[in-house]
C-alpha cells in the first residue's frame, strides 16, 4: 500500500497531521482502497500527551466506513511509553474485528 502523510500545522505544543493511503487492490480484490486521516496531538506535560485521528476508508465499490481513535500516552521512562486508546468504527455489521476496543499498548523507541 503506498501512502503520503505529514503534519500540516503546528500551534504552539499542538500538531495537526494529515495521512493518505492507497492500494490498487483492497483487500487482495479487483477494488481499490484509499484511506484517508485527520490526527491531532496536545503534550499535557513532559510526559503526558492526549491524541486522536478521524479516518474514512474508502473502496471502488461497497464497504466503506469511518474509524477514530483517542487516547493518551505517558512516558514513564526515557524510550518507554504506554499508550491507552479507544478505537471504533462506523461498521460493526463486517463483524468482531471491527468492534469497538480499548487498547493498551506498549511503546519503545531505539
């Protein structure tokens, strides 16, 4: 999938982003699929940051659908971080993997 993204604006300690994704063939099928997103970051405190990102995947064809996300992230140590989000979509009838979720992840950074 080819892509192009970037960050469009920054406000103080705030960032705007942008991402857009392309596949000739979503899914492995004749369609094609472009996914495109809004994302936004604020750094609370030094080690404290929320985000979120509204996205819409679109088909050549059936199917498509918004997703979003929020959450936060704190760095507990220099290149270690823990994220927890919420992510969820405008389709839940595609089936559980399109559920909604909170996630907590961890993050290092080499």
């Amino acid at each position: 999938m080819g892509s192009q993204a970037g960050r469009f604006d920054a406000i103080g300690r705030r960032a705007l982003g942008a991402a857009v994704f392309y596949s000739p063939d979503g899914f492995g099928a004749a369609d094609e699929a472009v996914y495109y997103e809004v994302n936004a970051s604020y750094p609370a405190t030094e080690k404290l940051s929320f985000s979120g990102a509204l996205g819409r995947q679109a088909y050549d064809g059936p199917g498509d659908y918004t997703t979003w996300n929020a959450g936060a992230t704190w760095a507990f140590m220099p290149r270690l971080a823990a994220d927890l989000r919420y992510h969820d979509t405008s389709e839940h009838g595609f089936g559980q993997l399109y559920d909604s979720r909170a996630v907590l992840s961890l993050k290092a950074t080499f």
